[in-house]
C-alpha cells in the first residue's frame, strides 16, 4: 500500500525557526520611522510590539532563531502537522505531476496562524503585559490569538473586518468562546474608526483600517501591546516551522519539490512553507520554483507597485518598503477575508523584485471550483483563502500534463472551510462574482506613495 501521510515524530519537531534575511543577498530596505523617515531601531517598535518581537523584526544576522521551550511544547499538542500526498487529486487532474500537501488545517484552530500566536502571546506575557490587541480579516488569526491569550492568561481585543463579522459569524463566536472581545471593523471605538465611519458612513473595512484601529487601542490601554497575524517579519519567522517540517517529510517521501505553492495576503503562510526550501535556491544547490496564489482583486505582486507605504489606513505603522496597492485601498468582498490585503510584506517584495519567486492572480470562482475538486478528491473542505493556492496547484499540474514532465508539486493548506460554509454555498447557488480591477484605479491609489 502506498504511504499517503508523513509525520515527523516529537523529537525531530523544529527547536528553531529560519531566518531567511541572514541568507539574502539583497536584504530588504530598511523600514522607515514615519515621523524622521529614518532607518527603525528595535527602540522605535518597542511603544507597539513587545521588546522580543522587535529585535526579531530586525534581526540580519541569525540564521536560526531558538524557540522558547514553552512555545514548542505547546506546538507539540497539534504539530508536526501531516504531509499528505493527495492521489486523489492527482488522478482526478490525470497528471504525471506528484502533489503533497502540507495540512496546517489540523491545528485546534483550524489553521496556520496559531504557530505565530502562540510566539507573539508568550513574549508578550514574558515581558509582563496584561492586555494585547489586534486585527483579523477572516477571522482565523483572531481565533488563534483568541487561544493563545487564554493560554497565557493574557486580555485580547480584536477587531474584525466588518464584512468578514457579518459573513463569518462563527469564527467571531470561536473568538468570544475562547475569551476575546470582537469589534467589527471601522468602529466608533477608536479616533481611525469614527473618522473612516464619518468619511464614507456604510465602509465595510479592510486590514488596514483593523490594523488601524487595533494599533491606536493598544497605544492608550495601560500595559497593553499590539499583534500582528501576517506582513512583519517576525510573523514570517515563526510560520518557518511548517516549512522546516516539510522538508524533512518531503525527504521521508523520497522527493523534493519542484515548486512550491501557497496562498498570499501579507505572506505569513507563504512565507511559512517557502523560506525553508528557498534557502538552497539561495545558495545555488537547488532551483525550486515558488508561487504565490493572490487573489486577482487584491493583486498587490502582480499588479501593485513597489515602494514605501503604510501597513495600516491611518498611518499608524512604519513606512514599510513593500509591493503594495496603496494603504487606502479598498478591497472587493472575496469570502477570502484573510487576502484582502493591500501590501505584501518586505522580504517577500524583497524576494519578487529579485525574482526568486512568482506570483499569480486568482479569480474567486476558480479558487472554490478548485476548492470543490480538492474537497471531492481528499475529502477536505479547505477555506476560501487555501482555494487559491490550490487553484495555482492545479494549473501547474495540468501544465505538467500538457508538458509530458513529472514535476513535485508542494502547497500549504493554511486552513480548513468548515466555519465558511456560507461561502460555499454561495459559490453553489450561483451568489459569487468575479471582481475586476481597473488599471485607473490602481494608478489613481498609488499615486501619492514614495517611490524607490
């Protein structure tokens, strides 16, 4: 019988996660103090982030960094997470192509995010803070904030896209269940808030007013600090883990991808499973492809720009160099509330402009079409974000085909549908559209950014 699951026993676990930037030759442009335009210090975080997570953000030199033994035991309650060669998607595609997945879906939340949560709550709790906040768009970092505040005893507030409230009712009760105060975003709550409400009164949100909104709170809450599920690159080091483990199963698999697939919003989960085997492109023993999945009407790598922008609406963060669409921008209504984001974060626009890695756009009715193959053939409902990595999977295994080549393909599934039913449904009542995006548009909200 053919081996489908690969699992990494307790001890091979990574005790360490990889930090790319040591490895690059050309390091990302340094983040810039808004108020100075300046180069940041680890100084200039420390009102945001706990004082950790800011020397992780700009940390150059150390390849590997240590992962708290309290972190990693409280990884070892869901990970390692299975590589699964899925054959049944495989022979559906009638492709020569060999496809394995990784499946972050097992996690207690249902998704990826929970391995930078867990990181961000306990040097929070390290440091002494009794209160952090934050932004969600689907709702799956939330819920895994949700889960590590109560695991380290810590007040989380979140605030949710409020599109992304209304659609996604469940995941703001798995947030409320694990012990978190859920706002939807814009709200009356903050300064960012009341001025985007007062500005265009029927707004429905975006990251970047969540991160707003999020990041003005935690600055007026006593002993309170700010977090964030994706962009920074201290969120892409601790996603390495998935990465990390992959390799090692992909090796018991007795193969090495050819390309490596994920879906992308700011780049945690991308970054996540792609680092780790980017590491040999960088240094010449290998040359995997990596492709990022992001959705056709938030396409910030494949139709943004490069240059200085803000992570949040308001102006709130350091001035990020990243491929971006403008912070005000206004995203469609995907279901994938997690993509929805107008910047890709700075090692990842790093990496794209020195092609070393690819990017697609996905429309949303190919992402569930592909979605419902990969439920139908693995027996796994994926979410709405993961459709679009599997959406790019399937055109790379179905160029195989056509190729006549046997190429490895690798994608992370970040997470699993089953709180985004409504999506689906949806989707198979014939509700969901395609949004197009005019290059007018795009034009007209870069217009204002600082070039370099």
């Amino acid at each position: 019988m053919k081996t489908k699951r690969f699992f990494l026993p307790e001890s091979e676990i990574p005790a360490a996660w990889y930090n790319i930037v040591a490895d690059m030759k050309n390091k990302p442009l340094p983040m810039l103090h808004p108020g100075t335009k300046q180069a940041l210090h680890p100084e200039d975080l420390y009102p945001i982030f706990a004082q950790e997570l800011c020397h992780q953000e700009l940390n150059q030199t150390d390849r590997f960094i240590e992962i708290p033994e309290e972190v990693r035991e409280l990884y070892k309650n869901y990970r390692s997470t299975p590589l699964v060669r899925a054959y049944g998607l495989e022979k559906a595609l009638d492709t020569p192509a060999h496809i394995y997945f990784k499946n972050e879906s097992v996690s207690p939340v249902g998704s990826h995010k929970l391995n930078s949560a867990l990181a961000q709550a306990y040097y929070c709790k390290k440091e002494g803070i009794t209160n952090i906040t934050t932004e969600t768009g689907a709702g799956q970092w939330g819920a895994a904030l949700s889960y590590a505040a109560k695991a380290f005893g810590l007040e989380l507030a979140v605030y949710m896209v409020k599109v992304s409230y209304e659609q996604k009712p469940y995941r703001r009760s798995i947030m409320q269940t694990f012990g978190a105060l859920v706002i939807p975003s814009p709200s009356m709550s903050t300064k960012a808030g009341r001025k985007i409400l007062t500005d265009h009164p029927n707004y429905q949100g975006s990251l970047g007013t969540a991160i707003s909104e999020a990041i003005e709170l935690a600055m007026q809450t006593p002993n309170c600090k700010y977090t964030l599920g994706s962009v920074l690159n201290h969120v892409m080091l601790h996603q390495t883990v998935i990465g990390l483990e992959a390799e090692k199963q992909m090796a018991m698999a007795g193969e090495y991808p050819d390309v490596v697939v994920a879906c992308f919003g700011g780049g945690s989960n991308f970054s996540g499973i792609s680092f780790p085997f980017l590491r040999h492109k960088l240094s010449g023993e290998k040359n995997t492809r990596f492709v990022a999945a992001e959705p056709a009407s938030c396409p910030k790598l494949t139709r943004g720009v490069f240059g200085y922008d803000f992570g949040d609406e308001a102006g709130y963060t350091p001035l990020l160099p990243m491929f971006t669409l403008g912070h005000n921008f206004s995203p469609a209504h995907i279901h994938a509330g997690g993509l929805r984001y107008h910047g890709a974060g700075t090692i990842v626009s790093q990496l794209f402009k020195d092609n070393l890695m690819e990017a697609v756009g996905i429309k949303q009715l190919d992402s569930f079409r592909a979605g419902i193959l990969f439920s139908q053939t693995e027996g796994i409902i994926p979410a709405p974000e993961s459709c679009h990595a599997i959406a790019a999977t399937i055109q790379e295994a179905l160029k195989a085909k056509e190729e006549g080549t046997r190429k490895t393909i690798l994608f992370n599934l970040s997470g699993h549908g089953l709180i985004d039913m409504t999506a689906f449904d949806a989707y198979l009542s014939g509700d969901l559209y395609n949004y197009e995006l005019s290059d007018e548009v795009i034009k007209e909200n870069v217009r204002q950014l600082e070039l370099k």
